[in-house]
C-alpha cells in the first residue's frame, strides 16, 4: 500500500469536492433545487433538501480534508465512504427516476463517474491496480 497519496487520488478528491459543493448549495436552497429537478416544493421537500444537505456538507468537508491529508491512511476512510454513499444515492435515485424530470440523468451521470473515479484511486492506492497517473 503506498504510504503517499497519489495526484490521481488527490485530483479525484478536488473534482469530488467541487461537484459536492455544488449540490451542497442547491440543497441548501431547497425552492431553487425543487424546482431544478421539477418537484413541487412544500415544506416537506424543503426539511429533506436541508437534511439531505446537512450530508453533503459532511461529504464536501470530508473531501476538503482529504484534498489538504498528507498519507494515504488519512483518506483511506473518506474514499471508502463517498464509495458507500454514492452507490446509495444511485440506488435510491434509479428507483425514484418517476419522481424527477430528465436532470436527475444529470445527476446520475455525475455519480457513476465519481464513482469510477473513487474506485480507480482506491484501488491505486492500495497498491491493486497499475498506477495510472503519479
């Protein structure tokens, strides 16, 4: 297992953080999200945006974090959780496609690249497959 952390690793964890980002805000501003993804807002759908939100929050800094880590032991956990939580989301979001307009195939999209990117630096860093890019 390489002890340092990799410029893949690290350009993966900076791609992650401003996608996050990003999605972090719109759930923060759950009228403005609702109405991306054409759900009708209520103050329902505003309490799960801000607690989705609250998540992504998590998520944004744990990348964060990860960007300024300097061994690999220190991102080893956060990979391993933006894998668990991304594979969740593309779940959850493949079983509810009905429920949003064609910008979820957006989201969807960005997930499934994430998580190959996710994949792809997990498995350099544990010294698994071939190192792509130092």
């Amino acid at each position: 297992m390489a002890d340092e952390i990799l410029k893949f690793t690290k350009l993966t964890l900076a791609i992650n953080f401003a996608i996050a980002l990003i999605y972090t805000i719109l759930y923060w501003l759950p009228e403005t999200n609702a109405a991306l993804y054409g759900v009708t807002y209520t103050e329902v759908v505003g309490a799960l945006n801000w607690l989705i939100g609250s998540c992504m929050t998590g998520l944004t800094l744990g990348s964060l974090f990860g960007i300024f880590a300097k061994e690999w032991k220190e991102v080893r956990i956060v990979l391993i959780i933006l894998i668990a939580v991304n594979i969740a989301f593309l779940i959850t979001l493949t079983l509810t496609l009905s429920v949003f307009n064609e910008l979820v195939y957006v989201a969807i999209v960005a997930i499934i690249i994430l998580l190959v990117l996710y994949c792809l630096s997990f498995l350099q860093q544990e010294d698994t497959i071939k190192i792509l890019w130092k």
